[in-house]
C-alpha cells in the first residue's frame, strides 16, 4: 500500500478496512507460547534487540510507508520521544547499531519500501556513516534528522516537527529512566500527543520552550516523584493553559504500567501487549503497534509476572496477549505463566454482609454450589473504592475451604469506612468478579471510674459498667512517672503505684479495648480518678544481688550453647542509659506477672525479678515482659560464662544448634578433617579492638591503643576461636589474631567526610598489611548513616569509583606490593538492598577480595543483608530459624569487660549472640585461613580462588530473601553460594577443577618489577559474568575449565605444552603469553600454537613498535564483538612471522608481522581456539590505554 497508513495483520487485530485481518504482513518471527492455552499468548522476537524491532514491523507494517522511522537501540530517549509520532504516522520505529546497520533491520527497510526515513537522535547515537546508508534505502533518497542537542532537546524537535500549537495534552517522561514512558507512549501515539523529556529535578530550556509554543491544555506526567520530582510537577503547572498537571504512576514501574494501562485501555481489549520492564528496547520497538491497535503495553520482570500487572490484565480481559521480545527478556515461564491464566471465573459469592464493631468487622456470604469452586480471597480498601481486582487494596484474607462462608477482621480502627471485596476461586485458578459492601467501623465507649492506690502497690479499676475484661490499653503514665496503668493476665485495668509516690488525686485517660457481655474489641476511653495515699513505714527491700542457692541451681536449665541458667529468675532492663527506669516500674511488672523484684542495679536501671516457683512457659513470659512500655531488654540469670559444659569440636549433635549451624553449614567439621587453621595469622579491622583478655582467643598482638569492643571480638571468635573445650569455635581453631581498632569515623553523609573517614580505614588496614603478621584481614564494615540508613546510590557509586577505581586507595592497598599476599574478606552491608556498601567499595572483584553476604540457619538470605551481582558469596551471619536459643544471631565470643563484676560472679559474660554481613565475614575469614593452613604456599589470589569457585558446592545456594526474624515480603530475584570450607580445602590440596576461566601463571616475574596487573585481569573477567579460578601452577584436571589464560613470563613445560595442546585439540579456547626476546614463555607459546593450527610455521620476528592497530582481514570478532575496539597500547611488543592474514588481528611498524593474532574454525585442529599479544604487559596498569578492558571481552567471547 502506497503512503497512507500502515495495516496491523500478523496479529489480526486491525485490517485495511477496520475489519477482520485477512492476511500476514509476512512470515514474521510470531510465534504462539502454547496452542492449547486458555488464553492465547504470541512472541514476536528475533535474534537480537535489533531483529525484534524488524519482527515487529514485520508483524504490523505493509510496504509502502509513507515515513520510517529509525532509532538508537543502544540508547533509549530519543526513542522514546519519537514513538509516539511513529504511532501517529501509522509506521514503525526500527533500532539500530550507532556506526552499523544490522542486517535483520536492513533486510525489513528493502521490505518496507519508505518513501523517506526520519532518524531519531543525532550523530552521537546514529552515525553519519549509517544515516548515508539508510539514504539508499529511501525510495527517494530523503533522510532527515530530528535531533537536539542532548535528549532533552531531541524530544523537543521531534515534538516541534509533528505536532501544532494549541494540543490538548502534552505527555512528559522522565530522560533518564526509560520504564515509565514504556508504557505512555502508546497512548500518546493514539491521542495524536508528544513526549517531552526532563530530567528529575529540573525543566531543561529547550523542553520549556517548546511547551511555551505548544500551549498545551492540560500535561499528564508518567512516573512519581522518584522519576519527576514535584518541584519539576509545579514548574509544569505554569506551562499548561488550565493548570491541570496529572500523574500516572505507581508504586514501581509495573504498576506504573499498570496505572497507565488502566487510565486509558477499558475492559475488553482485544489484545494486551507485555514486554520487559527491565530493558528498553523491545517496548520501544512495540509502541506504535500498540498505539495503533488501541492496546496496552505493561511491563514484567523477566522471571516472574508483577501482581500490578496480573490484575490490569485481569481488568482488561484481552482476547490475546503479545509478548516483545524472545526468553531472554521475557522467560519462558512467564509466558506460561500468562498462557495458563484464566482471566475471569463465572463464578461469585452471594448475598454479601458486613456487621461492624468498634476493632473488628464480621463478613458473611453464600458460595457458589459449582464442583469447581475452591474457596475465597478476600480484599480491604479505606479510600472509598472497593477492591475491584484481587490484586488492589490490602490482602485481608485467602480461604481455601470450600465450606467457609465467614469471617473476622480485626485489623481495623475505630469509627473507619471499609470497602471489602470478596472474590470465588475456582479449582483451576480462575478468579470471579468482585463482590463488594462497604462498612463503618463503630466509635469509641465513653467511660468513667474512682481507684485508690497505696505507694508500691496496685489496685484494681472497675469498669464493670461498660466493659467485663480488658483486652488491651494503651501505654499511660502519670506526668511524674510515679503512677502507670496495666493489664493483668485475667483482663484487669490496675494502677500502680510507685513506693515514692504523695497523697494526692489524679485524673488518667486510658484508651483501649475489651469485651462486653459476649462482643469484644470494643474500643473505650476511660477517665479515672485516682487517689494515691502514702504508707506511714514503707518496708522496704533489701536491692542486693546475692549467689542462689544450691537447690536453685540444681533446678538450673542448660543453654543451647553450653551454659546454665536459672529457672525462676530474670533479670530486666528498664528505661535507657541516659535515662534509666526506676524501682516502682519494676515492682509494677512484678505485681502482674506474680514475681518479687529481689536486686536491682538503679543507676542502670537493672532489676532481678524471681518467682516463688520456676513458670511454666519462661519464655511468654519473657515476651509478655518484653512488650512492656519502658523496658529495653530481658534477659536469662545465667549462672557462669559459657564453659565447661560446652560441646568439644567434633562431637556435634543436635543438643549444640544454635551456637554451631554457621560452622556447620559451612561444612567447618569436615574441612577440620584436613586443616584446622590453628598457625594461620587473621587480622581483625574494626570499630574497636579485639579484647585480649578473652578465655577463647589467642590474640597475639593489638596495634595502636586497645579500644576493647563487643563487635570486633564476636568477629574474632567467628573466625578464630579457640578449640580448648570452653566456650565456642572458630571456622579456624585459635588462630593468632592481630587488631587494629578505627575509633570514631563520625557519620555524616557528605562525601567528603566519608573520604576522611575511609582515609582512617586505608591507613589502618595499610598498618596491618605492612605489620607482616597477617594472612587474612577481616573488615566488617559498612557504609551506613548515624541512623543505620544507606548513603544515596549517587553518592554510593561516586564514592565506589573514588575508593575502588584503577587509582582508587583500596584497589591500591588490597592489588599493591603487600595488600596482594593477604586475603580480605568484607562484609557486604546492612540494609541498603543491591550492592556492597562499604567503604573498600568495588575491591571485591580483585582475587584476592572477597564480599560476604548473611544467611540464615535454613538458607534463606537475611533479611538485613545486601545483595546483587557485587556480591560473591554468603554465609551464617543471620540468625538460627527455628532453633532455641538462635533467635538472636549466631553465637560467638564477646568482650569481657561489658558487665563483669556488675552482678557478682555469675553474671559475668563472655559469649552472645549478633547478627549481621558483620558476622558473614569473619567466618569466611576463618574458612580462608584452613585453605592457607592446608596448603601455606598458595597465593592469596589461589586463596580467594578457591573459596568463590567451591562456594555451593556441597552447601546451599541462597535464592530466597525471607526470615521469620522480619516477615515483611522482600523481593530477591538472584542467588548466592554458601562458602563450603571441606571443598575450599580439597580445592587448595588439589588445584582448583572447575570454573569459566581458569587464569593460570604468576604474571611477569622479570627483574623490571613493571608486573603484568592479574588482579584487574581477574577483575575484569568477574565484570563480565565469569566464574574465575587461580593457579600458578597447571592443575591435573583441566576438563572443568571454560577456557585458560597463561600469563606468565617463564615458560611452559613440555607436559604442559602437550596438555595444553590436548585441551585445545578438544574443541577449547587458550590464551597464550608472548614477548619480545627477553621471556622463555614466547617459545613455548609458538609451539602450542605450531602444533594445534593447521599451517605450523609460526615464527618469533623480533621486537616491533608500541602502537598496535587492528587490520580487517583477522578474525571480525575480536574487532567487533561485543565491542568495537581498534587498536591497543602494548610495551615494546615482540611479534610472529608467518602468520597468515586471516589470523593477524593487530600489527605495529611491519604490516607483515602480527603482534595481536588468532585463530579458530578450520585453523584449529579440534575446532578450538587459540589467541596471542606480544606482550604480557599490555594489561599493566602502567602501559595500557582505554581498549584493554573492552579487548579482554572480546577475547574471552572469542575463545567461548
């Protein structure tokens, strides 16, 4: 069809006539999910971002547009801005390459046949060179340009170009986030509309004055305040002629999507379009196919479907679904997930009830009599709109019985309006229509009583003329803090009195609920008046502690962890340190709960309660206590620091859980079996210092003052206790531990405060490093504010790159002369989600650096500890599920001199449980010190090498993020390897066997002292997804390797040249080192290559210049793939003669000698892959250029 408008029939959703499609475009790469689904789901995909913009305009576009439009696909906003025009001209958006023209989308611009192309974007993102090519491809030669400046004035040309003064709406996305726009920019394409780009917290210029000449009536905003910041929304205001600025956002970019989709698509779509919300490309492509098809485009997460986006899709009730974009994007399972929802069930609940008291309300309903209904789901809203998906409002409650037609909610306020929704589920899965009934919640019981009290004691209310028992109050006491109101076990309102309180009257107002006659939550507000009188001759109790007796500690229970503690008594910790609680609170919980406050400690705030009888249930009581206003802790007597009667190493059984799970999780027994650690020196970086008192540790020296501290010695004793029959072990049995204590950091959250304070970190740890009495350091440190919160990620990743770059202080210290010879292990950080936060930022891609995630006793991910890709291994730092005793954290030692003396001698501590990366660490640290202990001669590098690439071997593999510590629902989509100290051992007794690279050789080991950089070589193979093993010398089994790199200045031995020659006759890739004449390792590299390639007449040819530049002829994907690199700065190269053309990727002064070459294919017998650089230092810090890193990743894709 010639000009006019594009026709959509690959899907047959539209056809030339507005009626049924009668035939496809072409054979399109749409593929159907599964034939026999319920609800259809098609993929339109093809091999790359670029071949799934071309599959889509296949899929929707005749020949003959009038206009195509083509776009960046390695940049998103000037896409997303020219979308919508590409909508509103009925044709399609194709992606491509900045200086190359894919040939999937070549191939769609011959089918089209456009009269003239358009190109997004200027030369930055779509070179000269390809605009000249799509030139040929215009029918008459037209191409033109819609660009600014930036992409901020890119959107406003394009908008400029296509769009008159006076439009109603005006759409504005933010240009530096792509997800939300995904979605808006079919709806812009359908209301004829631009998209104007900002950034977030400013308006730039050029997109104001292109609002200023539109005049638009009203602007609509995609996203919230994180993408378009309010101050930004207010500027808009004065832009749109009614003022009128609206947002379509949600919580995140799905139901953004979602929001978006629901403003704008009714119900009964024809069709619904999914692509990922977690890259641009394919949404882009889509978006004028949407736009013209009136359809939605929501967004996935590529394993699994948003709940936001379950329920638009629930409401739209599409007749098919079309996913952008092939498995890589958008899984498979996802697909699935979407071919096997059934939209809509016929079936609903009857008859709706609802019947509210003040705390609860009470629903009741009719079931459907169907065989295939299951049960119910039943949703709350307070906003005055009731749940119309089983997605929307706040879960209140799934039944899957099928008999259940009631229920109460006694989550609700007083005198509140509540919509509930109750949906049928059918046996299938299928979800009916909403039925929904709005209630008011009831107000609140005015009451009234008179109490008399005496000082320290307790008297009873009575609030009989409005409520029989009292369910809960809230927190009250007197302005004095002498008078304080509680809840007896039998439901009592009682007033206590302290023993200090004077006659006098009082009014209190206590709030609350209770029940009345056979109806409870019942709210009240009671006004009391109390009378307090004051006792002539108070008896008075003597506060001193005293030793039990002996039949009390023979009723003594045993710990989990080793020790005893009494049976009748605790002791309780009031109010804080500034402020500490006083005597009358105690005797208040006293009175409740049936004990006798026996000891105190005042000026602390530490009282003793004890009980004529040991309770039955200790630990409710303990909760019951714990819950109380105003106290800060409670805690068992226990009668003597953990000891004797701790369980020995090797005699591990069930009695020992909760202090020894970490250890044996991590397989420490079995790894005992070969290595104990007992002489591996670890040094411990901290806050404070490691106390040097402490029974179970050997601490051999302290550096700098002693700060003893309860942190840094629980992180010894993870790592380096001692096995003496007391207390706890280490992953490592009692080895020598050196400290260093940091003192204050302070806690600002300016940068250049944090840079002081890693100045502190790197000085200290540079101290330890140069001390020569270490092996491993451990440094559990975080990067968090005074209040525990996290840095922003700007100022995080500034921060990163400021620490961990190339020149960065801690890539310095940890890849410098002495920092290379010590194992590091770091502690990823609390609380601040994906990513390490910690101030030694991204050292933990360098070998010899390891960063240590927490987990708990069941495997799952802590809730507190960060992760993401950064993140290279997990261990017990969190806490034990299940396990009594555990629910703290892990146990270990800590310091003792935090309460010794305080109480007499059996309140002495010195063992506790914390949970944190902080403890991850540590037992890392120790798990290093057994694989050093197995085999002292392994470099740190091998160290490291073998403890991430054994990790998960016999252990778990972290993939969940929930703890019953903290049930809050926290997404987690990755994993991450549990150390596994048996394998890491095996691993440094046996060589590693496995991994994607195997780096081999000990770099240059000439006299020059310049160093081939492995430690940033090993980093960059981490950067690119790869599993790294380290060995200096060639490990028996090579089969588990990917591919090896020998970089080494001394030569192969003739087994290894035949071994090496076997693993690449096998069908593997091998890097080999080569020099100028200074380096045996050339020879021996020639021969390797003379042997496996098919010519065998390559030759040294001397030493050539510094300036390597790539030639056409070699192999095109080192050149090209995945990155275009040119040439390379290498150091006084040598290079090879008789290397044929077709192998010389890179040459100096004489074209006719390689100094970069490769073969592969038909060269190779085996089909393997071998590729050289003359030079071993062209990844040297000092010597190489920007291509390095980019030219590693082209290698390693080269000998995949």
């Amino acid at each position: 069809m010639a000009g006019g408008a594009a026709v959509l029939l690959a899907t047959g959703l539209i056809s030339a006539t507005g009626g049924a499609a009668s035939a496809a475009v072409s054979a399109a790469p749409v593929t159907t999910v599964d034939a026999q689904a319920l609800l259809p789901v098609e993929r339109i995909a093809g091999d790359d971002r670029f071949g799934t913009s071309a599959a889509i305009s296949a899929a929707s576009v005749e020949p003959g547009v009038e206009t195509l439009f083509i776009a960046s696909g390695e940049s998103f906003p000037d896409a997303l801005a020219g979308a919508p025009l590409a909508g509103a001209e009925r044709s399609a958006v194709l992606l491509t390459a900045r200086d190359s023209l894919p040939d999937a989308v070549r191939a769609e611009i011959r089918r089209l046949e456009p009269q003239r192309i358009v190109v997004f974007g200027g030369t930055g993102t779509i070179s000269a060179r390809v605009a000249d090519e799509l030139q040929g491809l215009a029918a008459t030669g037209e191409v033109d340009r819609l660009a600014g400046t930036d992409r901020f004035s890119t959107s406003a040309a394009i908008s400029k170009a296509s769009t008159e003064q006076g439009v109603p709406t005006v759409f504005v996305a933010s240009g530096e986030s792509f997800p939300d726009a995904l979605s808006g920019a079919p709806i812009a394409g359908s209301a004829g509309a631009p998209v104007l780009l900002t950034a977030r917290d400013s308006l730039p210029g050029s997109v104001r004055a292109e609002l200023q000449r539109l005049k638009p009536t009203r602007i609509v905003l995609f996203g919230g305040a994180g993408t378009i910041s309010d101050a930004v929304a207010d500027e808009l205001r004065t832009l749109a002629t009614s003022g009128d600025v609206s947002r379509l956002a949600g919580a995140d970019r799905y139901s953004t999507s979602a929001a978006i989709s629901g403003s704008s698509i009714a119900a009964g779509a024809p069709v619904a379009f999914v692509a990922s919300g977690e890259s641009f490309p394919d949404a882009l492509s889509g978006a004028p196919f949407a736009g013209l098809s009136d359809a939605p485009v929501l967004l996935t997460a590529r394993g699994s479907l948003p709940d936001s986006v379950r329920g638009e899709l629930i409401r739209l009730q599409p007749q098919k679904i079309v996913l952008f974009g092939g498995p890589g994007t958008i899984s498979d399972a996802v697909a699935k997930q979407l071919a096997s929802l059934r939209l809509q069930s016929s079936l609903a609940v009857s008859k709706l009830q609802a019947v509210a008291e003040s705390h609860r309300v009470g629903l009741a309903w009719e079931n459907p009599a169907d065989a295939a209904f299951a049960g119910v789901s039943i949703r709350r809203s307070s906003d005055g709109t009731p749940p119309a998906t089983p997605f929307s409002g706040e879960a209140v409650a799934t039944l899957d019985d099928r008999a259940a037609t009631s229920y109460v909610d006694e989550t609700v306020a007083p005198g509140s309006g509540y919509q509930y929704s109750v949906f049928a589920l059918d046996a299938s899965g299928a979800i009916g229509a909403a039925v929904s009934v709005g209630v008011d919640t009831t107000g609140v019981a005015e009451l009234s009583a008179a109490v008399t009290v005496s000082a320290g004691s307790a008297a009873t209310v009575g609030l009989s003329e409005g409520i029989d028992r009292v369910e809960r109050i809230d927190p009250w006491t007197s302005a004095d803090g002498l008078l304080t109101a509680l809840v007896t076990e039998g439901g009592s309102l009682q007033i206590s009195a302290s023993r200090t309180v004077e006659s006098g009257e009082t009014d209190a107002l206590i709030t609350g609920s209770g029940c009345r006659a056979e109806t409870c939550g019942v709210a009240f507000a009671a006004t009391i008046s109390v009378s307090t009188l004051t006792l002539a001759e108070a008896a008075r109790v003597e506060y001193a502690f005293t030793e039990p007796s002996a039949d009390r500690v023979a009723e003594a229970t045993l710990t989990v962890a080793g020790g005893s503690a009494l049976a009748d008594e605790l002791l309780v910790t009031l109010g804080t340190d500034v402020e500490p609680g006083q005597a009358w609170q105690a005797e208040s919980i006293a009175a409740v709960t049936g004990a006798l406050v026996t000891a105190s400690f005042e000026e602390l705030g530490v009282y003793e309660l004890r009980w004529p009888e040991p309770p039955a249930d200790l630990a409710a009581l303990i909760g019951q206590i714990a819950s109380t206003e105003g106290v800060a802790e409670v805690s068992r007597s226990i009668l003597a620091p953990i000891g004797d009667q701790a369980l020995p190493p090797g005699d591990w059984n069930d009695d020992g859980q909760a202090g020894t799970w970490h250890l044996r999780q991590v397989r420490a027994p079995q790894a005992w079996d070969s290595s104990t650690g007992t002489d591996v020196p670890v040094g411990i970086v901290d806050g404070g210092t490691v106390a040097d008192d402490h029974e179970d540790l050997n601490v051999a020296s302290v550096l700098h003052a002693k700060q003893p501290d309860e942190h840094a010695t629980h992180v010894a004793g993870l790592a380096c206790a001692a096995a003496n029959g007391k207390g706890v072990v280490g992953a490592a049995w009692g080895c020598p531990v050196t400290s260093i204590g940091l003192g204050s950091l302070g806690s600002d959250t300016d940068r250049d405060s944090w840079l002081r304070a890693y100045k502190t970190i790197f000085e200290s740890a540079a101290v330890m490093a140069a001390s020569d009495q270490v092996r491993v350091v451990n440094m559990s440190l975080g990067r968090n504010t005074e209040e525990g919160g996290c840095v922003s990620k700007a100022l995080n990743d500034e921060l990163n790159a400021e620490v961990s770059e190339a020149a960065g202080m801690f890539r310095r210290l940890f890849n410098g002369a002495t920092g290379r010879d010590i194992v590091w292990t770091l502690s990823a950080g609390n609380n601040c989600g994906v990513g390490v936060h910690s101030p030694m930022g991204k050292s933990w891609a360098l070998p010899n650096v390891i960063s240590v995630a927490a987990n708990n006793s069941d495997g799952t991910l802590a809730w507190f500890s960060n992760y993401g890709p950064e993140v290279e291994v997990s261990a017990g730092g969190g806490y034990g599920i299940g396990l009594a005793g555990g629910d703290e954290g892990v146990w270990s030692t800590t310091s003792t001199q935090s309460g010794c003396g305080l109480f007499g001698w059996f309140r002495c501590r010195g063992y506790g449980q914390m949970a944190g990366t902080s403890m991850a660490a540590p037992i890392v640290a120790g798990v290093a010190a057994l694989v050093i202990g197995a085999r002292p001669e392994l470099t740190a590098a091998e160290v490291g090498s073998c403890i991430v690439s054994t990790a998960g071997t016999n252990t778990p593999t972290v993939k969940k993020r929930t703890d019953e510590k903290d049930t809050k629902p926290l997404p987690y989509a990755g994993s991450i390897p549990v150390v596994d100290a048996e394998a890491a051992v095996a691993c440094a007794k046996e060589g590693p066997t496995g991994g994607d690279v195997l780096l081999l050789g000990g770099g240059d080991r000439t006299a020059s002292g310049n160093g081939t950089d492995m430690g940033d070589l090993a980093a960059a193979f981490a950067s690119f997804g790869r599993t790294v093993a380290r060995a200096e010398t060639m490990p028996d089994d090579l089969s588990g390797f990917g591919q090896i790199w020998y970089v080494d200045t001394n030569a192969l031995s003739g087994e290894e040249v035949d071994r090496l020659v076997d693993y690449v006759a096998a069908g593997n890739g091998v890097y080999l080192t080569g020099e100028w004449g200074c380096c045996s390792s050339t020879d021996t590299s020639i021969e390797v290559i003379n042997r496996v390639t098919t010519g065998g007449d390559v030759a040294f040819a001397g030493e050539d210049g510094n300036d390597v530049l790539f030639t056409s002829t070699g192999p095109k994907s080192l050149r090209t793939s995945p990155n275009a690199v040119n040439e390379l700065l290498a150091s006084s190269p040598g290079s090879l003669s008789g290397v044929a053309p077709r192998n010389t990727v890179g040459v100096a002064d004489d074209p006719s000698r390689a100094v970069v070459a490769a073969w592969n294919g038909s060269d190779v017998e085996g089909g393997g892959k071998v590729a050289i650089v003359m030079d071993i230092n062209w990844v040297a810090q000092q010597y190489r250029g920007p291509a390095w890193k980019p030219f590693v990743e082209n290698l390693v894709a080269c000998l995949d």
